[in-house]
C-alpha cells in the first residue's frame, strides 16, 4: 500500500490505477490518461491561453 503523503496511513482507496483519500482529498495516478507534458500549467493558477503573450521591444 501507498502512504498518503497529508497523514500517517495508507491510501484506503488504491488500485491499478491511482489511488485516493478521501479523509485529504489527495488522488494519486499511475499513469495518467492522455497525459501530456505541455498540458501542465505554465504557472500555478495561469491557464496557458490567459498568459499575456506581449513582448518588450
């Protein structure tokens, strides 16, 4: 079993594809689906289309 990494017990839900605690509200995925690296935000809270694209001359 995985530990959850907010408290000092396993995952209660965990199978071949992640695992989840609802106690933390923390979910972990083995392998995610359709996961792409360029899909991750550029900065916490920025979605990559609301990122402001002007360049200094």
């Amino acid at each position: 079993m995985t530990k959850c990494p907010h408290g000092d017990h396993d995952f209660p839900v965990e199978d071949e594809t992640g695992a989840y605690c609802q106690e933390h509200g923390v979910t972990v995925l083995w392998n995610p689906p359709d996961f792409a690296w360029d899909d991750l935000l550029a900065a916490p809270g920025i979605l990559p289309e609301a990122r402001d694209t002007r360049r200094e001359p």
